[in-house]
C-alpha cells in the first residue's frame, strides 16, 4: 500500500497544504463573480485514484472526528467524516470531510479537490436552483465562463436513502472547483430515512 506520509495525505501534511487550498477557492469564487463571504463553507473534499489510499485516508481522519455516513453514490462509497472541531479554511469553518471512494476517472493530482458551499433555498431541480443563483450573484455570467477556462457541470446527486433534493453546481478551473447548493450535507443526511 502506497504510504499517506510519502504521497503527502497525511492529515497533518493535507492541513498545512489547506491555506494555499483555500487562496485557489478565493480566487475562483472572485474570477467567477460569487461572494461568498457569508455562505457555509459545509464541507471539503479530497480526490485519490487508490483504493487502498481511500482505505488509509479513512482511518487516519477519524481521528479528527466520526464517520457521519458511508453510502453509495453513483457506484461507489463516499464517506463523510463530521470534524470534532470545524477546520478553519481562510474566512470559513467547515463542519466535515468527503472521501469518495475512488471510481473509473484518475486525478492528475491526489489531495484537495473541492469546497462545497450552501446557499439556503427551496430549490429542488437544477434550474430552480440556477434561478436562485443569478438572482443571489449577479456577477456570474454564465456567457463567459467557458471562454474563462471553466468548466460547470449541474448535478442533482443522490444516495440511495436521500431525502433531500439537493441540486449542485460544479465550477471547476485548474484542479480546484466549488460546488454550490441549497442543502447542508448533515441536512441531506438526516434526511436517510
């Protein structure tokens, strides 16, 4: 099994690197025109192409808090660690920890991938939710995003005991992305029944 200390994964190595994360998110948020200043920083994830990493990633974050859910998404485990105490990431505290397993697609790079943002709505469909979003940021043009290198993908991902629509948007350039939607993962969660 590849070692977390020489693919530098470890927890301790993963929270040093989370500054210099966390100044790509804030670039990314203000090329796209989103402040997101007073949005829940709900939770981080983090990307690797092993399974045996996945495995060893696991187990090395719990001892920074407990698993909150392990279920299936498109194919494979995600799981979720809740943070005993909030990461504090630049102007945020982020609650939890996603760990997807991996499935058929290889990063370039292993370690940081995403910060996923909640912006409160009722919106239950993709374009409901793109609806909420112009209104809340109207600095984001749609028009010029591709042109600007960045990718958008909408989803409304779902585990099999979900609840809770919660519909998403990707924005991804560069190895970094942030995803929006309406719902907290500890809301879409709780909402297993």
């Amino acid at each position: 099994m590849q070692d977390l200390q020489q693919a530098n994964l470890q927890p301790e190595q993963m929270l040093a690197q989370l500054p210099e994360f966390i100044g790509k998110i804030e670039r990314l948020a203000e090329q796209l025109g989103l402040d997101l200043s007073a949005c829940q920083a709900d939770h981080i994830a983090l990307r690797v192409n092993s399974t045996a990493l996945a495995t060893a990633l696991h187990q090395a974050w719990l001892a920074y808090g407990e698993a909150w859910s392990t279920n299936v998404i498109n194919g494979r485990p995600i799981v979720v660690i809740g943070f005993e105490q909030p990461l504090q990431a630049g102007q945020w505290q982020i609650e939890a920890l996603e760990l997807p397993y991996p499935g058929d697609k290889q990063y370039p790079v292993e370690g940081w991938e995403h910060v996923e943002f909640v912006v409160p709505c009722q919106a239950s469909t993709t374009a409901a939710f793109k609806a909420v979003l112009e209104t809340r940021f109207p600095g984001l043009d749609w028009d010029k995003l591709k042109q600007a290198g960045i990718e958008v993908k909408a989803s409304c991902p779902a585990g099999e005991k979900e609840r809770l629509a919660n519909p998403t948007f990707a924005f991804k350039k560069d190895g970094v992305c942030i995803k929006l939607h309406p719902c907290s993962l500890k809301a879409v969660i709780e909402s297993e029944g």
